[in-house]
C-alpha cells in the first residue's frame, strides 16, 4: 500500500506509513500517511527557515511571476486536482472543481501583491523630517489545514503568505492528504525556490510539535472549535502569531415575506452540498412566524429528488462523508432526536452504498437550544428547522449561540434585512445568499467561538496577518544644526 510522501526542500520524501487514507465511497484504505518524528520535523523547521533567509529579500515582481504561472498550472491541472480531492475526501468531482475555483480566486488576489503591500509615507511631519512604513515578512509560517477543503483552505494561506515573503510549512489534514504534494509541485514547476513551500504529514503530536517550536513564528489554522482554542493557546503561549478558525453553528432567518421556493432551495444547496461537511454549511433553518410548515413541506419536496452516491458518479448530488467514524456520529444525532422531542421529518440513517460512509439527507423539526441536535455542531447531512414567534426572537436566538461563523436571512424586506446585519453578532452574513463565503478581496472569519485571535483569514486580514509593520522616521540635518537637548522629541 502506497505510503503518501513529504514533500521537503522540493523534493518528495517517503516516511513509514501510519494513517490509513481511506476511499469513502467504498471504505477502503487506499495509501498511508506517514508521521514525522522530532528530527524530522526539526529539518524542516531549519530547512524552511534558511529558505526564507532569501526568498524575504525576493523581488516583488519575482513573486508576482510565480503566483501567476501557479495560477496558470491550478487550472491547466484543475481536473486532476479534483480528482484527487474526491478520491480521498468523496465530494462530488463537480463539488470539488468549485473548490479548486474559490481557491484559485486567493492566488488570484496575491497575484496583487505589489499594490497589497504598499506602505505610507508622510512628508515634513516636523520641520526636516518624513515618516515612511513597510511590511515585511513574519518568517515561518506553519499552515494546519482541515479535511474539509483540502486545497482550497490550503491556497488560503499560502498564496498570501507567499506573496509577502514568509516560507510555509504544509501540516494538511491527515485523512485526504495527497492534493497537497501537488500543490507542492505545482509551485516547484512554477519556479518557488526550494524550501520555502514544504508539506509535513502527521497527525495531533505533529501539530503540537510545530505549535511549540521556537523556529516556527505564525500559526494559521481552520479546524474544530476544540482544537481551535488549544491551537491558539499553545501557539500564543510559545510565543507565536495564531490565526485559529474554529467551528460553526450556521443559522438560516426565513421571514413570512420570503420566496418560499428560494429559500428552500437555499436551504437544500447550503445543508446537503458536499454532505453538510462545511464550516459555512447552513445546519438550522430558523422559520419565523407561521412559515414553518409550508417550509418545511417545500423542503421534503426537495429532499425526495436528491441522489446520494459516490463523488465520481455525475448523478450523485452529495457522497459520503469522510469517515465510518463520522458517519456513525452523525447518525445518532437522528437516532437521538425523538428522545428530545424532536420531529424526524426524513430519515437518512438506513442509506447503505457497499462498505462506503454514506448517509443520506436527514430533516429534523423542533430543534431548539438544551438538544445535542442543536447545540453540537453535527457537520453531517443533517438540518434542523427551528420555530421562532418574531423577528426579534430570531436575532436573539442567533446573538445567544456561542458560534458566530456565518448566518442567513431571507426575506423580501430591505430594512428588516439590514437591522438583521447590524444587530446579529456573527463575522458572515448572507441576504438572500445562504453560503456567504466573501470574494477573495475580501476576508474570511467569524465571531465569537469561531474565531481564535483577531485576524480573518485571506483578504486584507490575511496580507496583514502574515507580515508586521515598521516605521521609519527619517531627517537629514546640516552639520550648523548640531546641538544637545535632553527635552522629549515632539512635533512642533
């Protein structure tokens, strides 16, 4: 069985494998992944530090050029890429080719770096003096990436910090790894110098190696909400600069003025794509008013037609999910529900596709805060629908959960739609757009427990993130200028 490599200073290197990969759609384990000890991880460390040495001093347009031709290699390349993200993640190939699309996009916004990274300059602050500022790079950066987007959260980080002059460090999720050896030839074949992009396999006590590691100075990190906080607590404890992205509880407004069609549409396309596993997955539908029941029937409609199967098969809609283990944690968020009083409108628990990790869309009326249906983040194929009286028990209902990653409203109303923005605590908000995951010039992160730091990921946030400011003052006095004064320096 083929053992998944590193890839170090440009070049693959093949560990002892550990971490089965598995094919989801059939349960098989298809290769492994390796585990690096402390040497290991201690070379690359060193390696990527004295890369960065010279690539910090690279020019301007050197890095331009090569963000531009790996933008043209991810395209020329775009189906082999999805592909493979479906062979070890099993999403739909069609799924996976949006994926590699909204990764593009970052790549594309680097691409900008000239214009990103210019700094200020004022003249004649104080008679004979200017003040100018740059960003200059942060140094190394270790990028912890999820299962659940394995090369797009991956070009999140590294476009940006690539093109500010930090060398990266590639820890990829260890259960759909392989897309990441190819972003690293991707970007050898597009002239990075060696060492300065390396991929590290491992599992939990690679992570904490990197996290305590006195050569690793940024942690970028999208995960589980759990391991988010320890991210950021052991990164921040050692000393480092941590972005940790955490998890989600994603609610979706629907307002008795609303297109019921549309919003039931959204509400299919944002709970069931790509199985429910995404952090910006819409998993509660908050039906205000006596909408519920005609929302709740437009929906089952939509559910009956949907197809579940393999992600290689075209009429599949969504495939399996990443895991037995998963698959199994899921279901007994259904197998549960009644016991809460909880209504299972559809039932997707009995689906079997060979040995592969399916579950089929499952509906769920009267979920509410104090049920695991409710409070956990399930990160299945799961919706729940909960009834609310007004507008003002909506928002409160969203304001009171301790995850503020994304939300939705849907309505035909403006204001309500706007007092809706201003007043809910959460970083991403969708008007009539169930899945508000910003462009690229923009930038990514929520509040609350799904944020760990202050820095948004991609974007301005993210050019800022990966490098820090320095000021400099500057006067060019005339030798008959020359004179003593202990008085504090002041502008007048």
């Amino acid at each position: 069985m083929p053992t998944v490599p590193h890839v170090i200073n440009g070049q693959r290197r093949i560990g002892t494998g550990v971490t089965p990969i598995y094919d989801p759609a059939t349960g098989a384990v298809t290769r492994y992944a390796p585990v690096p000890d402390d040497a290991l991880v201690n070379e690359v460390v060193t390696l990527a530090r004295t890369a960065w040495q010279d690539w910090r001093h690279s020019t301007l347009s050197q890095r331009t050029n090569i963000l531009f031709t790996l933008r043209h290699l991810i395209v020329q390349h775009g189906d082999e890429l999805a592909e493979i993200i479906t062979s070890e993640h099993g999403k739909t190939v069609a799924d996976a080719k949006g994926e590699v699309a909204r990764g593009l996009e970052n790549v594309e916004y680097a691409c900008g770096l000239t214009e990103h990274l210019k700094g200020q300059f004022s003249s004649q602050v104080a008679d004979g003096v200017d003040v100018h500022s740059v960003r200059e790079p942060v140094g190394v950066l270790a990028a912890i990436t999820p299962f659940n987007f394995p090369i797009m959260v991956p070009l999140w980080m590294t476009a940006n910090a690539l093109a500010t002059g930090n060398a990266v460090i590639l820890k990829p999720s260890e259960r759909d790894p392989s897309v990441s050896v190819m972003i690293a030839e991707l970007l050898h074949d597009a002239g990075l110098p060696d060492g300065v992009f390396n991929v590290l396999h491992g599992d939990a006590t690679t992570v904490n190696r990197l996290l305590e590691h006195p050569g690793i100075d940024a942690v970028s990190f999208v995960g589980s909400t759990p391991v988010a906080r320890h991210v950021y607590q052991v990164g921040t404890a050692s000393g480092k600069r941590v972005q940790a992205l955490g998890g989600a509880k994603n609610h979706m407004v629907v307002l008795p003025d609303a297109d019921l069609d549309i919003a039931a549409d959204a509400a299919i396309n944002a709970g069931y794509g790509s199985a429910g596993e995404r952090c910006m997955a819409i998993s509660v539908v908050v039906a205000v008013g006596d909408v519920a029941d005609p929302l709740i029937e437009k929906i089952s409609q939509r559910l009956d037609r949907l197809t579940v199967g393999p992600g290689a098969d075209p009429a599949s809609d969504f495939g399996p999910v990443i895991s037995a283990a998963h698959r199994d944690r899921i279901i007994s968020y259904v197998t549960s529900a009644p016991a809460d009083g909880i209504t299972v409108v559809r039932d997707g628990t009995t689906l079997r596709i060979g040995d592969g990790f399916f579950v089929g869309p499952s509906l769920l009326d009267g979920v509410r805060p104090g049920v695991k249906a409710y409070d956990d983040e399930i990160f299945g194929p799961v919706l729940g629908v909960t009834r609310v009286a007004s507008f003002d028990d909506a928002v409160a209902l969203v304001n009171a959960n301790p995850y503020g990653n994304g939300t939705a409203i849907f309505t035909r109303d403006g204001n309500a739609a706007r007092l809706y923005a201003r007043r809910v605590s959460v970083g991403m908000i969708g008007i009539n757009v169930p899945i508000p995951v910003p462009v690229a010039s923009y930038s990514f992160g929520g509040w609350k427990d799904s944020l760990f730091g202050h820095a948004h990921i991609y974007g301005p946030e993210g050019f800022a993130f990966y490098t820090r400011a320095k000021v400099i003052t500057t006067r060019w006095p005339q030798p008959s200028e020359s004179q003593i004064d202990l008085g504090f320096p002041t502008t007048r």
